[in-house]
C-alpha cells in the first residue's frame, strides 16, 4: 500500500500509507476509519435487501427538482456545473439514487424502534423559551423580582436596565433553549409553570437571575427536524451493533 499513489501534489505522489500517516498525526485517522466502516457495513445491508429499489421515474423527478433548485434548466449550464464539480451525469444520478435507497434503510430499520426510543429520550428533546434578567446582586434581583410581581413593572423594560447579558437588547429574551441543558432547580420549576409566570430568583455562579416563561414547547415525533434526528441516532446504533463481533485491522506498510 506504501507504494501505491492515492493523490499527487504538484509534481510528487503522495502514497496511501503516508496518507493514513498524515490523517493519524492530524487525529482525524480514527474519524476516517468509522467513516469508511460505516459506508462498508451500508453497503453490504444494501446489497442483501431485495425489497429496497428506487423507481426510476422518482429519480428522473429528483434530478429535474435538482436542477431547478440550481438553475440549471439549460443544459450547457448543466454541463459546465457537473464539470466544475468533477462529476458526470451517471455520477449525480448514482449519488440520487443511493440518497434514496439509505432513506429507506434507514426507515426500514428505525420505524419499529422510533417511538421507544422518543419517549426515552424526550426530556432532553423538550424545549422553552425564557427571558431573563441577570445581575450580580442578591439585593437588586429582589427588588427587580418584587418590581415585577409587586408592582407591575415591565419586565422588558427592567431586562433593558438592569440586566447584564447581552440578551438584554433583545428585552430579556433568551429564545429557544433545550430544557435539559438547564440548571436542575429551574428545570423543575419550569415543568410545573405556566407561561408568563416569573421564576426565581436563581444564583449562577457569582450571578443572580429571574426568568420569565414564554412557551413549554413539548417535543413530538411530529416535528419532522426530531424524527430526523432520532432515526439518525438509531441508524448510527444499528451500525455500532452491526460491528459488535467484527474485528477491524488497518494495514499500514512501514
């Protein structure tokens, strides 16, 4: 393998083993060997599955979707976009083809599995959106917070005054935050508030800080970025298992 050129650099050829050299001095081998297991165990499943099979006129819709998205529709521009991309047409067309048929391995693999595993892990995919007040003092964070509840005052207008997060040119609001990566206290104050209650105070480190709840927002198989995400995980698992009992050995010549 030592011998055998895998690219050229100017005027020299860089071997596959100083290759493999090179990737393990930079720390990325390791990421490169998983990324080559990964596709080898892919396509063996692929080539045992009989019932996986791409309709041609899906991928004929693919590429014509494909083209439109890039404007692509004139066929010289085509040609010079498959050129520039150091690709022909039966390359694009084989890359569409096996997007589908990974999609529908992966579903085939997952589906059964989906909702056990969402319900395993859907208190860390809940999340809120807060606003907060944040200062250094345990005085002033009482008096905001009797401020707020007490007396009515706007809690927008005391996040702009008071508070020292950047957040406050925004009137406090934090946006969208994975209810997991919370603090366990306001975690589970959160999970028995409503919207528009004040929380607090809390101590961070050296900081106080009030909370208002804007919205609990429950996560749900529904939401197509979540059941992405988790047939992601579950695929990426089914691979892991797949290599279980499979020893793996680099060859590299000295």
């Amino acid at each position: 393998m030592e011998s055998q050129a895998l690219l050229t650099v100017g005027e020299e050829e860089v071997s596959w083993g100083q290759s493999l050299k090179y990737l393990q001095a930079s720390g990325k081998l390791q990421s490169f060997v998983t990324e080559i297991v990964a596709q080898y165990v892919i396509e063996k499943e692929l080539q045992s599955r009989k019932d996986i099979d791409v309709d041609q006129a899906i991928i004929q819709q693919a590429i014509i979707d494909f083209r439109l998205q890039r404007k692509l529709e004139d066929q010289e521009k085509f040609q010079e976009w498959l050129k520039q991309n150091g690709i022909n047409y039966n390359a694009l067309e084989s890359q569409i083809v096996n997007s589908f048929r990974l999609k529908q391995l992966k579903d085939s693999i997952t589906s059964e599995r989906i909702e056990e595993y969402f319900n395993q892990r859907k208190a860390g995919l809940d999340s809120v959106i807060l606003s907060r007040i944040v200062v250094q003092d345990k005085e002033l964070v009482d008096a905001l917070y009797r401020k707020i509840v007490e007396d009515g005052a706007k809690f927008e207008d005391l996040a702009k005054e008071y508070s020292v997060t950047n957040d406050k040119n925004f009137n406090g609001i934090m946006g969208v935050v994975s209810l997991a990566s919370l603090p366990e206290d306001l975690r589970d104050t959160i999970n028995s508030a409503n919207s528009g209650d004040i929380l607090g105070p809390f101590k961070t480190n050296q900081f106080w800080s009030i909370f208002r709840l804007e919205q609990l927002q429950g996560a749900s198989l529904d939401n197509p970025e979540i059941k992405k995400k988790l047939n992601s995980e579950l695929f990426e698992r089914w691979i892991t298992e797949q290599l279980q009992n499979k020893k793996i050995t680099l060859h590299v010549n000295e």
